[in-house]
C-alpha cells in the first residue's frame, strides 16, 4: 500500500467519521426536539434547530382583546420577570387564547433582558420596550402606535389608580416622568414617595405601571383593528424650538436624534436666566 493510498484512504475514514457524527447529532437533536407529545412535525422540529422552517411575516392575526384583563396579567407577569416580560406576556397569552397561530412559538423568556432598562441599565423602560414590541408583531412597523405610545408614557401619571382591587399599596402617589427612560421615571418616583429604589412600594409601582402600559397597548391596537384609530403625538414645544436648531439636515447644528422633551435633562435656552 503506497503512502498516496493511505493518505487517501485516512481522509476518506475521516471523512466518513465526521459525517457519521454528524449524522448521529442530527437525529439526537431531531429526537429531544420531536419530544413533545404531539405529531413532532418537521416545522416543529425546524423551529427548535435552526433548520429550514420560516418564520411567518410580520403583522400577524390580532384580535381585540379586553383591556382591563391585559391590565391585570400585565401586573401580574411584572413579579415574573420583569416590566418587558409583564407586557410582552400580557398580550401574547391572551392572543394565544384567542387567535393562537404565530402567538404560540415566542419564547417569552426572550423578553426578559429588559428588566430595568434593559439588564439595570435604566435606559428605554422595559414597558415600552415590551409594548413596541408587541405592535410591531400585530401592527408592522408603525411609527404612529408607536410614537403614541412613547409619547403617552411621557405624560401619564403612574401609577394609574385601577389596580387598587388587588394591589398590596393602596393609593401610591404618582409621577409624570416627561421621559421615557427608567432612569428617569424610577428616580422621579422613588424621590417623590421618598422610598428606595429597592422597595416593595416601588416594585409595586413598577408593576402597575406595566399593566398599564399593556393595557394601553391593547387599546391602542383594539383601535387601530377596528378603524377607530387617529395619531395624537405632538412633540413638545421645547422640543420643537431646540430641534429647529439641532435636527434634520436643513437645521443649523444637524447635531440631535431624539424626540424626548428636551428640557427633561437639559436647560431651556429659550428662557433669559
């Protein structure tokens, strides 16, 4: 046997060895997957490896739900894993209920990272986070719900007064955030009821605020179903003087992004000091 033969021969069993692993990892991989007391269908098992199973476009079927029953499951789910998880949760469990079809593959743990603007960071609040999220699922890419819903965060009072049936602190005291990020809306709240960040009362605030802001995602795109659906957001007037200056290429500076109002963090220059 030549040395060309064995090197031939070498690299045709190894070969074999790789596929036959392979092979072997594939249906061990196919098995768990199709595991599952049901038919283990070929999309099913494609869904849990990465195979060739597509994914359904985006919007998907939404039905109206009841808002105050998302309200409620989004308090709930708060005291799961988080703000995000809370109004993610709160819709798709209610959409698989009633529509089921693409509601039913989200894995719900994906929501998770948000809790606290995204791992403790205090950035954009989890709530809306979650929120955009669902309308995006159920509504495409809408910059109409979606600037509403930024925007409605900014300036509503919470907590709202509609968990008191079943909330451990009654008549919390509220706060207008003007922004929407954690940080800013924990610490504005935290300083106006003159407790820690790390209370029960602000947990509990924090988990009100997510059932209304599910709440107000489902009453956004209950509207929107039915054609009832008309954009409110306005940008501030800060906001629109400071902007005139700083954003958009016609601008003098082109030197911003945002749409948060401006003088939430910085000083109003249109005022003489």
């Amino acid at each position: 046997m030549t040395e060309k033969t064995v090197m031939k021969d070498g690299l045709t069993r190894r070969r074999f060895l790789i596929g036959a692993g392979a092979l072997a990892t594939g249906v061990l991989a196919s098995g768990v997957a199709g595991c599952t007391g049901s038919t283990g269908s070929t999309e099913t098992a494609g869904n849990n490896t990465g195979n060739a199973a597509e994914a359904s476009a985006i919007p998907w079927q939404y039905k109206k739900l009841d808002v105050e029953a998302v309200r409620k499951r989004g308090y709930d789910n708060y005291y799961k894993d988080g703000c995000m998880y809370g109004v993610a949760a709160a819709i798709i469990e209610t959409l698989r209920e009633t529509t089921g079809g693409p509601w039913n593959t989200i894995p719900m743990e994906m929501f998770a990272y948000g809790e606290g603007g995204a791992f403790g960071w205090g950035t954009l609040c989890g709530a809306l986070n979650g929120g955009l999220a669902m309308i995006n699922l159920a509504a495409g890419k809408n910059a109409d719900l979606g600037n509403d819903l930024m925007g409605w965060y900014t300036e509503n009072p919470f907590p709202s007064d509609k968990h008191e049936a079943y909330t451990s602190f009654k008549n919390q005291i509220t706060t207008v955030s003007k922004s929407p990020l954690c940080h800013a809306s924990v610490t504005k709240w935290t300083e106006a009821a003159d407790v820690r960040v790390s209370s029960d009362e602000r947990k509990e605030r924090c988990a009100k605020l997510t059932g209304d802001t599910a709440a107000k995602v489902a009453e956004l795109l209950n509207k929107a179903l039915e054609g009832q659906y008309t954009s409110t957001f306005k940008p501030s007037a800060e906001y629109i003087t400071c902007m005139g200056c700083h954003q958009g290429k016609d601008s003098t500076l082109d030197s911003q992004q945002g749409k948060m109002n401006c003088v939430s963090c910085h000083e109003d220059h249109t005022k003489k000091s």
